[in-house]
C-alpha cells in the first residue's frame, strides 16, 4: 500500500475518531475539527503528538474516560498507521498514554 493511499485512509479514520467523540462522550472538538479540515489528519496529528502538553481535547476526553477516542490511541491500538510516525513520534504516544492510565 502507498503511502499517500495510508495517509486516505488515515484522513477517514482522524474525521471518524471526531465524529465518534461527538456521539460518544458528546464531546465536539471543533478545534480538531477545523484542523483536519485545513491540514488533513496526519499533519494534525504529528502537531498533537508533537506538542508536550496534552491538548485540550485530549484533556477533555481524559475527564470522560475516553482516552480511546483520542489520535494517540487511534495511532497506537492500530499497527496499520504506525508506518505514518517515526519511533520518537511512537514514544511520545506510549508515553503520554501510559502516563493517563490507558494501559491500565
């Protein structure tokens, strides 16, 4: 599989983790949202990853155990997009996962 139909398939799975997070835990990140509209899903979720402080989405779904429906564990859970993430990248995910309780 190329990578740009991986990155597709990726953009499909980032738009339907929002759509899940809105009838899920009711919550509707419109920032993510207006990201994935502008940048696509892949670079709006290395700027999440990336970043060192959680987002406020990811904060929010914390609060509603529902760490699932964030990108880190939408990247981590599913080895197909791993091929879309450098190893520091896979480190940051795990390591902000473990630190909320996922593995758990």
């Amino acid at each position: 599989m190329t990578n740009s139909i991986l990155e597709k398939q990726f953009d499909t799975a980032m738009m339907e983790v929002y759509t899940r997070a809105k009838s899920e835990a009711n919550y509707i990140a419109s920032i993510f949202h207006q990201m994935l509209i502008r940048q696509g899903g892949l670079a709006t979720a290395r700027q999440l990853i990336n970043d060192p402080k959680e987002s406020i989405g990811y904060t929010e779904l914390f609060l509603r155990k529902r760490l699932d429906l964030t990108v880190e564990a939408v990247v981590y859970d599913n080895s197909k997009w791993h091929a879309l993430f450098d190893n520091d990248e896979m480190e940051k995910i795990q390591k902000r996962l473990e630190v909320h309780g996922y593995f758990n």
